[in-house]
C-alpha cells in the first residue's frame, strides 16, 4: 500500500478480511480506503507537515501524533498497526472504555491515557520485539521512509525464537469454532458411511411378517 504512494489512515481490526476460499484461505485483504490519502504526488514530492488537523480514523487506535493533530505519514499507520497487534496480544487497550460528555472530551481522555501509559507498559509480558516496534515507530520522523525489512526481519525472528514457522500458515481463524463444527461433522458422516451393516440387516429383520398380496380382490398368504 505504501509503495503505492497510499496512507491508509484508518487501520483497525474491522479493515481487515481472510480470504473465503481455499485459494485465498491464508491471505489477508486490507479494504476501506474511505479515509485514504497519497502521501506523495506523482512527481515523488512529500506532503508538507501541518499541524491543527481533527483526528481521522478509529480514536483506539491512532497514533500518539494523529491525537495531537499533526498530518498523518507512514509513520502513523505503523503506529496503528502496533496498537492493533497490541490490542490482540492484552485483549484490551489501557485508553478503552474511557467516559467523556462530548466526542471531544472523550478523544482528549483518550490522548492523556496514550501519552501516559508507556511502551513498557503496554508491551509487559509479550516478547520484546514488540517493544522495539513500538519505540521505532514512534521515532520515526514525519518524512522518513520506513525500514520494512527491518521490521519484517524482527517478527520473523521472534517466531522463530517461539517455536514457530514464518513460512508456514497457522491461522487461528483455521481452528476457530466453525472450521472445528465442520470438520466434527465430515468425520461423524464419514462414519456413518463406512459403517459395516449388521448381519441382521444384511438377512432382513427375523419375526417380520412379510406383507399380504392380493390378487382378484382377496388376500392370500
């Protein structure tokens, strides 16, 4: 998206969709570009750095300098995509569920919360290149391109240092409750399937009578 000279700016769980086939079962499509915007124009020129913009995008996630106001670059969509792994990992964010009387009131709650609540905080008890994600991009400056190599090398490497497989697909959404149902169901029809027929329904049930024939009108035996 990036390379595409594109900000998403509105990076959050609900913008993110698994593909529904088996040729698309292990890839991920990022959708609603509704908020999007080119960072660069055609000739390759950065957007100017600006400050008093309204907050745009999901307030649980943007980024400490979309809060403050400051134009939105790379940086800050890296920034969201921390929260949101985040927000997998504890299973709630510090800065959720906060009051306010006014949609204003409430963002400027959530802001003092995310200014509050350090990095060390909020990756305590998760693998540490989750901490150095955060404090890289949160350096980042506004123009800068960031190291995407860097980044990607840095969870590769915390799977491998866990025990997993970057290579290999292992999605939750592979196990969830209704793969488990479907996959329950195939194994119980395929019982049924396979199943030998008894020795009684193979000779026809004993102590049946068989049915009455007629013929011109009057049963016979």
């Amino acid at each position: 998206m990036h390379e595409e000279r594109i900000i998403h700016r509105d990076i959050k769980p609900d913008n993110f969709l698994i593909g529904g086939n088996d040729a698309t079962k292990n890839s991920v499509f990022i959708i609603d570009f509704g908020l999007a915007k080119c960072y660069k124009n055609s000739e390759g020129e950065h957007i100017p750095f600006r400050e008093g913009k309204n907050l745009t995008g999901t307030a649980r996630y943007a980024s400490i300098s979309t809060h403050i106001g400051y134009e939105q670059s790379r940086r800050d969509d890296l920034e969201t995509i921390g929260h949101v792994l985040l927000y997998f990992l504890r299973g709630s964010l510090p800065w959720q569920g906060l009051p306010g009387r006014s949609k204003t009131e409430k963002y400027n709650n959530i802001k003092k919360k995310k200014l509050e609540a350090t990095v060390d905080e909020l990756c305590k008890g998760h693998p540490d290149e989750f901490k150095d994600f955060m404090n890289y991009c949160r350096k980042l400056q506004f123009t800068e391109e960031p190291d995407y190599t860097y980044i990607i090398g840095l969870f590769e490497g915390c799977m491998r240092k866990n025990g997993w497989d970057p290579k290999v697909p292992d999605f939750i959404w592979n196990k969830n409750r209704l793969v488990l149902e479907k996959e329950a169901l195939k194994q119980n029809l395929m019982k049924v399937i396979n199943k030998p027929m008894k020795k009684q329904e193979q000779e026809g049930t004993p102590g049946v009578e068989e049915p009455k024939k007629e013929q011109g009108g009057k049963k016979y035996q």
